[in-house]
C-alpha cells in the first residue's frame, strides 16, 4: 500500500476513463509482462497513443520516487548482514558485480547499430553494469551502454568506483579486468584463476575459484529475479530505448522490496 501511495500521489491522470489505480495496472502489466503498447490498448479500451502518453508520462515519475529503494550501504551495514558462507573466504566483500544485457531492436542509424551491437549477444543490445550486496540486494545499476562496451569500459565510467572504500572487496567474473583500478582506492578484486598459459591450476587456486563461484552465483539468480519483470527479456522497440535506464531501475527497485535470494543463516 506505501508503493501505491507513493507512486499515485506523484503522478496524475492521463486518460479520463481510467482511476489513477488502472494507470499503474496498466504500467505493471507492461513490466512484468512485456506486453506491447497494442496489447495494452486493447486490454484497457484505450487508444495506443494514449498508452505511449501514459508509459510517457508515468515511468520517469516511477523511476524517480523508486530510485531511492537502490541504496550503496555501509560497511557496517554490509557486515551486520552478511550470509554465513561469505564470512569465512569473502569477509571484506561489499559487493559481487556482473553485466546483463536488454535485446533491442536494429536500429537505421549506422553508427547506433554499430555502437549496440553485441558479439556475446550477436544481436543489439543495451548493456548494464549491477552490483548486489552479499546479502542479496541490488545496490547499484549504471546508466545503459550499448552492446560493444567491455565490462571493464562499463565499470571504469559508470561511477562504480566512486562507491567503493579502502579495504573493499569486489566479487566479479574473469571478464572484469579492474584489479589495478581498484587497488588505486584501496580496494581488492576476487575473480577465478585465469587459465589460460597454464597447464593446471595449483590446488588452492582450484579451491578459491570454486569458492568465489560458488557465491558468485547469488548475483546472476538476483538478475534473474529482476530479469522476471519481461520487459527486461523482450526486444525494447527504439521508439521505447530512451525511457529504458527508467525501466530497468523501476523493475530493480521492485526486487529489493522481494525477500533476499540469499539465506541468512547465523
């Protein structure tokens, strides 16, 4: 009932036939389902131009009002909530990183088509760096980029760093390479052992990599959480890429109201 409150008192009516409580419906559909303005017209009696003035209108509002859900927290916030399986190998952990990618459709523009363009992927994407506390939360979500930027070019100009304190651990995957970055503020990178040149990886190496990803895991299931709201799978049109950075902070604003993905055991 508080989101409700929030959201409907900060936002107006845009069409006449609808209450306030069926403009949100009809923006929740939209997330959760992915469906098509068409689709939204039909299901609500509407025009379809009419949907496009109230995804227009109401998710940078959304956006807004449920970007403070999204919180960097403390250190000691961090260790008073820290899961059991972290403490022993990651006691320093403030944070575990990754990127996800949004499909998006192909666009006429050259130099757009090219700057979205995903290998990974083979298609157009949109690209976004999340980070998640130990215990489950998302605490950090950059703006988008287009399919070609590196991890590290993501997490290099997105403002991640500014986060971070001396003595802070980050958790990522072999891809983030931003170990001398980080040692610049203080802070450490864990990753699994590289391979690559090596004939075996020493017993302890072995050890750790399974260590970090065994916890390394928990943020890929937060982002499939997240990745529950369809929008978030769907193709997002070029008409709707502009109001994306709004989607994608709504839908994680929305999981940190979720239960943690993460158990808590003392």
């Amino acid at each position: 009932m508080w989101l409700v409150g929030v959201i409907i008192t900060s936002t107006k009516v845009i069409v006449k036939t609808l209450s306030v409580e069926d403009h949100l419906l009809l923006i929740m559909i939209k997330l959760r389902l992915g469906c098509s303005n068409r689709d939204l017209a039909y299901r609500f009696n509407i025009p379809q131009s009419k949907v496009s003035k109230i995804i227009r209108h109401w998710v940078p509002v959304m956006s807004e009002k449920l970007k403070d859900l999204i919180v960097w927290p403390s250190r000691e916030a961090v260790r008073a909530n820290m899961p059991r399986e972290f403490r022993h190998k990651f006691s320093h952990c403030h944070c575990i990183i990754d990127c996800t990618e949004i499909f998006i459709e192909r666009t006429y523009n050259l130099q757009a088509r090219a700057e979205t363009w995903s290998n990974y992927k083979s298609t157009n994407t949109i690209k976004y760096l999340v980070a998640i506390s130990p215990a489950g939360a998302i605490t950090f979500v950059s703006r988008g980029w287009g399919g070609r930027a590196s991890d590290k070019e993501i997490t290099n100009n997105s403002g991640f760093f500014n986060k971070l304190e001396f003595g802070d651990e980050v958790l990522a995957d072999r891809g983030f390479l931003i170990r001398e970055e980080l040692a610049v503020i203080g802070a450490t990178l864990k990753i699994p052992s590289f391979t690559r040149g090596k004939s075996q990886l020493s017993a302890h190496e072995v050890d750790t990599s399974r260590q970090i990803s065994r916890v390394r895991i928990h943020v890929e299931r937060v982002i499939g959480r997240w990745k529950n709201f369809k929008i978030l799978t769907s193709v997002i049109p070029i008409s709707q890429v502009d109001l994306l950075d709004d989607f994608v902070t709504i839908c994680a604003a929305l999981v940190n109201l979720c239960p943690s993905v993460v158990k808590r055991k003392r």
